[in-house]
C-alpha cells in the first residue's frame, strides 16, 4: 500500500459541470438552485441532452479537500467506493496523477460511480443534481486495518453521520493508530438530521471541527458566531467557523483567533468553498503552524477556489498555493 499520512474519507463523486440556459433548465425535474438527488437513469437522461458534453472533476467533500491538500504537496489517500466504470478509472488517475493515493478505493461493480451535475445558468446560479450510486454501497465492512497504515490525519466529511456504522468503524481504525480525526460538518441539514450522533462524536473522537455560519447555528441554536465557536471548542481541540465573505473564527482552547478573508478579484462559482478552506487550514496544520497561521492558508485556498467554475484551480493558482504553503 502506497505511503500517505492523510486519509480522506467520504463519497467519490465526479463532479459534472455544464452552463446552461433557463429554457434548457426547465425540462430537468425539480426546483432550480440547490441540490437533489436523483438515479442513475433520470441522470443519464439529462446528461444525454447537454448542449455539450460537460467538464468534469474528482469531487465530493471529502475528496475536495484531500485533492487540494494532494496538490499542495501533502501525502493524501481517499477511502470511499467507486463503481467499475469508466467514471471509476477517470476519478481513480486523476487522483493518481496529483500524487494521490489510489490503494484504499473500494469497488461495487452492481453500481455506477457517484455524480454530480452542476447545471450552470447566466445568473451564476447552480442546480446541482447528485447520483449517489456506488458510493452508497460503502459499508462498515469495506473498512480494514491496512486502510490506516501510516496515517497521521483522518478527513470526514459529514455526509458520514448518516452511515453511523460505517463512521464508527472509521473513527475506530483511526483510533487504533492515534490519529487526528477532522470532520466537516457539510451541511445544516446534515447537523439537523444528526445531533445527538454528532454531539458525542465530537465529544469522543473528533479533533478539529469545521463549521460554517449556518452549521454552527444549527448545532448550538445560536446565530452569534463567536457564542457557536465557544460551544464547538468545549467539544473539540480546533473549532473553526466559517464566515463567508467576513473571515472565519478558530479557537484551540483558550487561543482565538480572527481570521480575515483573502479578497478575490471576482468570485465566478462557491463550488468547494468550504472544502478547500479546510484543505489550506489541514496543510498548515500538517506544518504544525500556529491557528492563526492555518486560518489563514484556508482563507487563501478559498479564495482560489471560488475565481474559477468547479472546484479546482488554474495553474497559476496552484502556483500561489504552492508558494503560500512553501513560505515560512
């Protein structure tokens, strides 16, 4: 098994991204804006009909934040499971081809891989439509001790919370090797479906907790972000809120520290937002840099992230990553 110190664990998703119009819009099934889930025939369906054929990515929350910690220069692999397709090999070398770790993907060939379709109209607004699929599949059983060799980080995203099962065994072989475990919170729906899991999960297991405004609100009840950012640090060692557009909050203990956003030229598409700030904020942390110092590497990879369509970088983006996380 290929040596890698950060193991992201979640759904691999090819991400999908086509610009639309309205009328075209109009014949998918579903409201515009937003995220919902369909099945492999109904998205075949709308793919069929693109105009053109769509860009496309490795994604999923998970996979978002190890590919830019990959790119950045950190030893990363992904646990999750992929169908044996065509959509399976393409997510499996471009992972491999930023220096990804590719041994610990899990195979169900009764299952296409998991896509998501990000249907790009003139106002900049996304429909999202999400084909789980094989990533569906994974189990608690697909979780074996050698996925957590040489692992000093384990990555979750919250999506996890709805498999408790599968997330136990994670947090277990995580367990067994000592290693740091980080959750992102992923959604204020996930966090509402899941409290009284995610409120011991916290408690128990997880090490830095990443929140947006909207996530720590609905975990705490409490819409001041300073007030949710106390709550998450009496659970956690790092808690970090995300602020959008005014920054984010982290604490490790008594240490605060305000972090200020790194202002885009212009913002172009949100997609990966989070999982990017928490991607720069890990690698920072890999350096064992200071909060304040993490923070602000999270900040910076956000604000590549959002001047581009999809969750990814141009060259010359990467090149300011890679120099940021070079520089002392």
């Amino acid at each position: 098994m290929t040596r890698a110190s950060v193991l992201g664990v979640g759904s691999p998703i090819v991400d999908l991204l086509a610009q639309v119009d309205d009328a075209f819009l109009s014949t998918v099934p579903g409201r515009k804006g937003g995220m919902e889930l369909v099945d492999p025939a109904t998205m075949d369906g709308i793919l069929a009909r693109l105009p053109k054929a769509p860009a496309r990515a490795p994604g999923g929350s998970a996979g978002n934040t190890v590919c830019a910690m990959a790119r950045a220069g950190a030893a990363c692999a992904m646990l999750g499971k992929t169908g044996s397709d065509e959509a399976a090999a393409y997510y499996k070398e471009a992972f491999a081809a930023i220096g990804g770790d590719v041994s610990r993907f899990k195979t169900d060939a009764t299952a296409p891989t998991a896509r998501c379709l990000s249907l790009v109209t003139p106002d900049s607004e996304r429909t999202m439509r999400t084909d789980l699929g094989a990533a569906l599949k994974m189990g608690a059983g697909d979780v074996v001790p050698a996925d957590f060799s040489g692992i000093e980080l384990v990555h979750i995203e919250g999506y996890l919370l709805f498999n408790p099962d599968l997330l136990n065994a994670v947090l277990a072989g995580a367990a067994k090797v000592h290693a740091t475990v980080s959750l992102d919170l992923g959604s204020f729906e996930v966090v509402n479906a899941t409290k009284p899991l995610l409120t011991t999960v916290l408690r128990n297991s997880v090490d830095i907790v990443f929140a947006n405004e909207d996530e720590a609100a609905a975990f705490t009840g409490d819409r001041d972000p300073h007030a949710a950012l106390g709550a998450l640090s009496q659970l956690c060692d790092i808690a970090a809120v995300k602020l959008g557009a005014k920054g984010a909050l982290v604490a490790r203990g008594t240490e605060r520290a305000e972090v200020p956003v790194v202002p885009a030229p212009r913002v172009i598409d949100t997609t990966g937002a989070g999982d990017f700030w928490a991607a720069g904020f890990l690698v920072g942390w890999l350096q064992k840099r200071d909060i304040a110092a993490c923070g602000r590497l999270g900040s910076l990879f956000g604000s590549e992230v959002v001047r581009h369509l999809g969750a990814g970088l141009d060259s010359a983006g990467w090149d300011r990553v890679r120099a940021a996380c070079s520089a002392p």
